[in-house]
C-alpha cells in the first residue's frame, strides 16, 4: 500500500476538550500511519478530504509548534492531551519532530501534559517530559497477543516494545499510565502482569469497536468478543488481576 505524507499549513493547534478532567488537546498530525482496523479516528477523513484508506496519508502541521506558542500565551493555564485522533509518536515524528517541538512549547508555558501513544519513541522525549511540573505518560495496549496485534494493528509497534517503553518511563521517574483499549482478545490476567510492575494506574475502555471488526473476529475464531456479557467477564478479570491499579472509563 503507498503511503501519502503531506505538509500543511494551519490556524489552530490548541483546541478545547470535551474530555472529563482535560481541558484541551494538540495534535501535530492528522492521520495515523498505525492503520488499526478498529480507529475510531478514521472519521477524521470527512474533514480532511482524503480519498486514500485510513492508514495510508498522514498530513504533517509543519507550522503547528510556532502557532501553539502563540495559543498558549493567549488561554488559562489548563491540562493538555497530546493526542486525541492521532499518534504523537508515530514512526514519521522521528524526522518531523513535531511532537517534540510541541512539547518544547509547552514545557516554555509549563502546562500540564498527559500523552498518550502506542510508540516506543516517546522515550525519546524523557528529557522534555522532566522539565514538567505535572506530567502524565499512557501508552496503549489492547492485546497480549502479538498474533491479534498483527491482525488489528498491522503497523503498530509490538507489544513487548510498548512494555519496554512504560518499564523505562517509570524507571526515569515519569508517572506512566496504561490504556487499555480496545480490549482485543486476550488473557486478561497475563496482560495485566506484563504492565502492571511499571504503571500507577490502567485505564480500561469501556468503549469498544467490534461492530468495526466483526468480519475479522469471526474468520479468525474469536466470535465471543462480540458478545458484551462476555467482554465485560473479561473486564472483571482485568480488574481482579490489577488489584487495584485498574479502573473502567
């Protein structure tokens, strides 16, 4: 499949959140070269005008950090997401560095951060995130399996690299958070041992994605998942093997 990158030009970076406890979200990009199957994202397309599939363009807001620097000096000092309907960290931030030079703004401004990404990469920011008086890192899982990871997130980085990412984080004293979401199929209370030795807190989403899917659930045998009494037994044993770590959002 090629791969579109486009550099664009725009007026906003800053936006409001309508997420509890956040109060605005930046996202350098739009697209995610990720292409998970289940994105919730994709309706992202409708306003960018992409006519390739989801996962294939990703456009980069080369201008975005200067203005951020400009929205920030002008708005309340408030919590920011990086990102809501993108991956910061996806692999082209490592020659556009968007991402960083966000996160170099806001360090200037010192606003609350909490980021979240399937990346690796976002070690490479350590030393940004540490110039932040209050500072939140998720990284998202959805499986233990590497063969469902595959099948639902084709381009993503492998779960033992995402673990090693949450493992260095709070060895550099950065406050780490897992997001658990979608749950794809699973051994909940294997998943939760891989993480639970490098993170504060889980985040489990109730908001799940198989009606996205469901072709590839039921060819690959994993039909019960589509069941909702099912899912949530999974939750419950998640919860149960978090011992207190875990809570459902």
């Amino acid at each position: 499949m090629s791969f579109v990158l486009r550099q664009i030009q725009v007026k906003s970076l800053l936006s409001k959140s309508g997420i509890e406890g956040i109060d605005y979200c930046v996202n350098p990009y739009v697209g995610c070269s990720h292409g998970c199957r289940y994105c919730y994202a994709a309706f992202m397309k409708r306003f960018s005008g992409h006519q390739e599939p989801w996962g294939a363009f990703v456009d980069a807001k080369v201008n975005g950090p200067s203005v951020l620097e400009r929205q920030l000096s002008k708005v309340p000092r408030g919590i920011v997401l990086m990102s809501t309907v993108t991956d910061p960290y996806q692999p082209l931030e490592k020659n556009q560095r968007l991402t960083r030079a966000c996160l170099e703004v806001l360090s200037r401004h010192n606003f609350p951060l909490h980021v979240l990404t399937k990346s690796p990469l976002v070690v490479r920011d350590i030393d940004l995130f540490s110039t932040l008086s209050l500072v939140e890192v998720g990284v998202t899982l959805t499986t233990d399996d590497e063969k469902v990871r595959r099948l639902f997130e084709p381009h993503a980085p492998p779960i033992p690299e995402r673990i090693g990412a949450l493992q260095r984080l709070s060895q550099e004293g950065i406050k780490a958070y897992a997001f658990l979401g979608p749950m794809l199929p699973m051994e909940p209370e294997r998943l939760a041992g891989m993480i639970a030795p490098y993170v504060s807190s889980v985040l489990i989403d109730r908001m799940n994605y198989p009606w996205k899917t469901a072709t590839l659930y039921r060819r690959n045998g994993f039909s019960p998942w589509l069941n909702r009494d099912f899912v949530m037994d999974i939750e419950d044993r998640l919860l149960k093997a978090l011992d207190g770590k875990g809570r459902l959002v």
